[in-house]
C-alpha cells in the first residue's frame, strides 16, 4: 500500500468548513502553517506512522478512517483507538520527545493533514485557544486509555465497557448518533473484548430500548439508562 502527496492544498484543509483548528488561526497564521503543511492520500491498509517514528508532524484526519495500534510480541494487534474524519491521529504528537509510542495506519482509504511539530509548538505557545484545543484532544484520549488499562485487567465488565465507550463518543461528537468506524472486529479489538461478546451487549441494549442498531451508527434512546450500565 502506497500513499502519495493529495492535489488538495493544505490551505484549503485549514480553511475547510469543519476545520476547528483553521477557524482558531488567524488569516497569516493559517497561510504561514499551510506554508510548511501538506496532505497526503493514504490506500486502505498503509501505514501512516510507525511506532519509533521521530513525530515530524502532528496528523490531522480530512477523510477516511483510521486506526491507533501497537503490535504485541507474538503479531497480536491491540487497537488503542479508532479515529474518523476531523480528530488527531495522535494530538500528543508534538510534544513527545522519543519516537511514536505506538503506529496508525489507514482503515480505509484517506486523506491526511501533516502539520510540522514545530511549528504547532509555537502558534501554541502564543495562541490560547490551539493550545486549549490540543489539551481538549489529550484529555478525551487519556480518559480513553485509561479505561482500557482497567479493562486490560479485568477490572470493567463487558457491559461496562460497551457503554463507557457509546457514552465516550456521545460527548466526543456531542451528538446521540455514534458514527461506527471501522468494523464490529476493529471495535471488539479496541473493547478488548471479543466480537461475539460485542454484538451481544450491543443487541441487548438495543431490544431493551436503550439504543437504536443501524448499519454504521448507533443511537442513543435512553442515556440515563445507558449511564446506569455503565456504572454497573
């Protein structure tokens, strides 16, 4: 799998509607970024970081799907997080100061706004409002990962975690409708928890009125109760 330079501008990107970080730039901050930016299309399946990887740029997702993940000492796969069109791939990025802690690849074909570290550094340093939009972006993902340590130790239950993660993405999105990315394996594998077990939880919610199944969404009916289960 191959990816190459888009034919899209990475002004363009900075200025697109859904943008938040464009609308956070001034006009000249956004031409000086989009200066030393570029985007790039990425094939379903390559890979867009590797782990060790010195963070040259913090990566920004225009389209697609795509997915967080380290690879364990026997090939497994453990997906750390699944990420849709207008998130970081990793907003941590431009201040780490050893290599990528873990790889991201393309789920399906996307198309990807690489910003220079560096630079995202110092608009942050003068710029209150980036510098509140990555520690934003931080914090979803560490409250993410830090539910998947106690579940890595049996400490949440699977109907825990199934709605822990629908309530995570409610706020994420601020919306009752949670956009699927990727497939019921990937999120198993995110869940840490196996397919079967996954659609389960999801199908007892559903035929208890408390979400609603579509094809590549979810929708929250009765977020009290979902709430309640994921306190049980």
């Amino acid at each position: 799998m191959t990816s190459r330079t888009a034919g899209v501008s990475a002004l363009a990107a900075l200025e697109g509607g859904g943008m938040v970080i464009g609308k956070l730039l001034s006009p000249e901050e956004r031409r000086n970024l989009a200066a030393c930016a570029r985007v790039r299309e990425y094939a379903g399946g390559s890979v867009i970081f590797r782990e060790g990887d010195a963070p040259a740029s913090l990566s920004l997702l225009l389209s697609g799907e795509a997915k967080l993940f380290k690879i364990g000492p026997h090939g497994r796969e453990c997906v750390l997080c699944l990420i849709r069109a207008g998130r970081f791939i990793d907003p941590a990025a431009p201040y780490y100061e050893g290599g990528f802690p873990a790889s991201a690849s393309a789920i399906k074909s996307c198309r990807v706004l690489h910003l220079p570290c560096r630079e995202v550094r110092e608009l942050a340093d003068r710029n209150p409002a980036l510098c509140l939009l990555l520690a934003r972006a931080l914090s979803f993902r560490q409250r993410l990962f830090i539910n998947k340590t106690a579940e890595s130790q049996g400490i949440i239950s699977v109907s825990r975690r199934v709605a822990s993660w629908l309530l995570h993405r409610r706020k994420m999105e601020n919306s009752l409708s949670i956009e699927l990315v990727g497939t019921r394996e990937l999120l198993a594998r995110l869940l840490g928890v196996s397919r079967e077990s996954l659609s389960r939880e999801l199908n007892g919610l559903a035929r208890a009125g408390v979400i609603d199944l579509e094809r590549r969404a979810v929708i929250i009916r009765d977020e009290e109760a979902l709430r309640r289960a994921a306190r049980e």
